[in-house]
C-alpha cells in the first residue's frame, strides 16, 4: 500500500481514530530524534562545531525560519 492511499484511508476515519493515528506517528518521530540526539550527549564540541551540528540537522527549519 502507498503513503497516498495509507492517508486516503486514514482521512475515512473518525476523529477519534485519527487521533490515535496522529499520536502514533508523533511518539514515533519524538523516539527516533531522541535517540538521534544521543550520539551528541557528553560530546564537547566547541562553539563553531556545534553550529555546524545545529544548522546541518535543522536545515529545513533554519530555512522556514528565513523566509
């Protein structure tokens, strides 16, 4: 089955349903950039390497943010 007919048929169900969609795949998001940031912990990078971290991982943010 596709992305485009998983959301199909996610858009057919109830909101209660939908909920239960949204914060499965929210905890699932949340889990896997926690356990992303992990390999950063207890790492002393200094000011420079530590931009480089934050503007390579948030590239789609920082850019959403310039506009």
């Amino acid at each position: 089955m596709s992305a485009s007919e998983v959301i199909e048929q996610i858009g057919k169900l109830s909101s209660d349903e939908q909920q239960k969609v949204f914060t499965f795949l929210a905890e699932k998001i949340v889990r896997s950039r926690a356990a992303d940031s992990k390999r950063w912990l207890g790492k002393k990078l200094s000011f420079e390497e530590a931009c480089d971290v934050v503007f390579r991982e948030n590239r789609e943010l920082l850019g959403l943010l310039a506009k």
